[in-house]
C-alpha cells in the first residue's frame, strides 16, 4: 500500500506532530508499507530554517525508509494570526502540487493546522483516493482558547470549513475519545471517526542515570528540579510559573527546555525578577533531550484555564511517563483522567501557582508517594507505546483504502 502523508511539521522538528508523524511512519515502513511524507524545512517554533536545510521549491530524500519530499513553504514563527495563516496556506498549496506527482492508494493530512487537510482534499478529488483527517488539535477553537477572537468573522468561517473537511473525508482519526465525542455531537457519524491516543517511543524514551555532567553545567546537582520540556506557546500559561517562582521552598528549582511564542517574554521576567531559582534553555535536538529529561525529578505539563483544553491530551505526559518522571499537570478533562486512572502524577487546576507549590512540596518530601508514581508512569507508558498504536492506526488506513 502507497500511504501518502501530508504535514507542515516533521523531523528532525521535535513537537508532537513532528514526533508521532516520523515515528508512525518509520513503523508502517517496517511493517512493508510504502510511505512518502510531503513536509517542507524544518523552522518549527521559530520559523527559521534549521541548519543543514534550505527553504527549496522541491527536494526528495530518504529518512528510516520514509520518502521525503520537502516543498518550499512561507515561514512565519509559531506567533500572532496574519502571518501564520499565510504560512499554513502556502503549504497547503505546495503540498498539493507535489502531491499530484506521488502515488497514493491513501491520502493522510495532519492537524493542528487543518489547511493542509485542503490539499488533502484536492488530491483525493485528482487521484480519485480515499483521505484520513487526523485530527489532533479541534482548530479554530484552540485560536479561541489562546485569545485570539478579534478576527471573529474570519473564525466563524473557518469552524464552519472544519465541520465540512469532517464531512467530506473519508474517516477521521483523533488522537482522544473527547475530540471523537464533539465530533459526534456535531453531526459527524460515530462510525466515521476512529480514536488513536498518541504515545511515546519506548526505546528512546526509558529511564536512566542522571546525567551529572549536564546537571554540573547547569548548576542543579543538589537541586530538586521541576522541569517543562516542550514548546514555549500561548497555550501553555507558563509565565504563571516564573512569576511567583520567587514562593517556592528552597531546593526547587525551575529548569525550562524548549522555544516557542513566549519564550522572549518569559526570559525578560526572569530577568527581570532576577530569579535563581529559574533557568532557561533554548530548543535541544532530539538527540539530546533524553539528557535534559534525566536531570529533571518532576515533569511539568500544564495549560491554560480553557474549556477547549479539556479535550487535550498533552503528548509530553507520555515521555515524561517513558522516563519515570511523575507529572505534575495543570489540564483538566481527557489528560487528567489519563493521568489518575495510572496514578502517575498529581493534578492541579490550571493557573493555580497556590496548588501547583503544593504538589512540588508533596512529591519532594514524600518519598513514598514519589516511588508509587513512578510506578504508575511505567504502566501508563506500556499502555501507550508508540509501536502498538502505529500499527493501530495502520489497520484503520489498511480499511480505508480497500474501500
């Protein structure tokens, strides 16, 4: 089977879709399927061309078996509305010519941005083959949830183009049984829509020694460290954080790894604040992430307060389990609900500094408690494997195209 995959975001990018992407589809490889990837230069967050890259019209290579055909794109950073827009237009339209040149026998296309399920759609039209809308973000309401609503009408119009895209593919898979259910509840037949959680990659997230070393460097070795691992955005509410870091007991320490939207603001407040109980990293390779994963004692994952984030399901809870660090979460709904069932954390609500300060006393003084999440993380890594749910998802595209 010829799997054609449509996404603005992959590797060596290490977000969630970049992620789940380059690992689904090294797995459909191994297990004998034919696999091309339309993406174009990695700049995720910050919509600057990685070193090793170019922003060219058109370039085919090779990744673990996967065909790569990357496409020139507008590159905007992961910020503001306008600009972005014109970003996920631009590969949409890229996308879609290159894609007319690729054999398919099924067409997938990628959310959060959902322009690229566009190019989707006008492939399946010209190759007359069927289209899978993965769906891992419900756009435009996350615009909504970050607090961008001053382009009211402009967003109206686009909830009412998401509802047709789900109408008009041939199945829906979302990444949690809450996004499955909004689905529902707007007209989108149940027998249409198939659930596929994300997961983590059990054999390169796995715990190990600390690495003393990177803990030296950064000055943390007798530190208990609190760590975020993952993009700097809008969502993420992370200036809660920072700003009253000045409250927690001593030997917490914040340690920030990641790029995005808000890492500039963030920084000027710890400076600002003078905090020494706070350091930022920029963005690491995946290669090196395990590394800054080892150093931490606590994972860190929260959102903001938005009714849409209860449907999200934060991919980083699941590398944070693979590593046996007990999470910290600031995400009510699915997430929370992930995370009591295994006991691999504490849940606080999100924004509480006042209750997140005391989840960080509890696991750094209760070693019990401490040993029994780690527990639970090892369980609820297994249950989310990324090998399993790839070959999950690849049953459903087998279905698909044989229709």
């Amino acid at each position: 089977m010829n799997i054609l995959f449509l996404s603005d975001n992959f590797w060596p990018e290490s977000n969630a879709p970049a992620s789940r992407t380059f690992e689904h589809c090294t797995e459909w490889v191994r297990l004998g399927e034919r696999v091309t990837v339309i993406t174009c230069a990695p700049n995720f967050p910050a919509g600057k061309v990685y070193p090793g890259f170019k922003n060219k019209l058109w370039t085919v290579g090779y990744i673990n078996g996967i065909r790569v055909v990357r496409v020139w794109s507008y590159m905007a950073p992961n910020a503001g509305f306008a600009r972005r827009i014109v970003d996920f237009m631009s590969f949409a339209i890229a996308s879609f010519l290159a894609g007319l040149f690729e054999k398919a026998d099924v067409i997938v296309a990628t959310s959060p941005q959902f322009f690229t399920t566009w190019s989707a759609v006008g492939l399946s039209i010209f190759k007359r083959r069927p289209w899978v809308f993965e769906l891992r973000d419900l756009w435009p309401d996350s615009l909504v949830a970050v607090g961008i609503k001053q382009q009211g009408r402009l967003l109206t119009f686009l909830a009412k183009l998401e509802l047709a895209l789900y109408r008009n593919a041939s199945l829906v898979v979302a990444v949690t049984d809450a996004f499955k259910e909004n689905l529902v509840r707007r007209g989108i037949p149940e027998d249409k829509i198939s659930v596929v959680y994300s997961g983590v990659d059990r054999e390169r997230f796995k715990p190990v020694p600390r690495d003393e070393e990177l803990a030296s460097q950064l000055q943390i070795n007798e530190k208990f460290v609190v760590g975020y691992i993952g993009t700097h955005g809008m969502a993420h509410g992370l200036a809660t954080f920072i700003e009253a870091a000045d409250r927690l007991p001593q030997p917490v320490h914040l340690l920030f790894v990641g790029d995005g939207a808000e890492r500039n603001r963030l920084n000027a407040l710890v400076t600002a604040r003078n905090l020494k109980n706070v350091t930022m990293i920029g963005q690491v390779s995946k290669e090196e992430i395990v590394r800054y994963w080892s150093v931490i004692d606590v994972a860190l994952v929260p959102l903001r307060q938005s009714d849409t984030f209860l449907t999200v399901v934060p991919s980083k809870i699941f590398e944070a389990a693979a590593m046996a660090k007990p999470i910290l979460l600031g995400v009510d709904g699915q997430a929370r609900a992930i995370l009591e069932r295994f006991e691999a954390g504490l849940h606080f609500a999100p924004e509480d500094f006042g209750a997140f300060s005391l989840g960080v006393r509890s696991l750094m003084t209760d070693a019990s408690l401490y040993s029994r999440l780690q527990e639970g993380c090892r369980e609820m890594s297994r249950a989310f494997d990324r090998r399993s749910l790839a070959s999950k998802m690849l049953e459903v595209l087998r279905r698909v195209a044989k229709k």
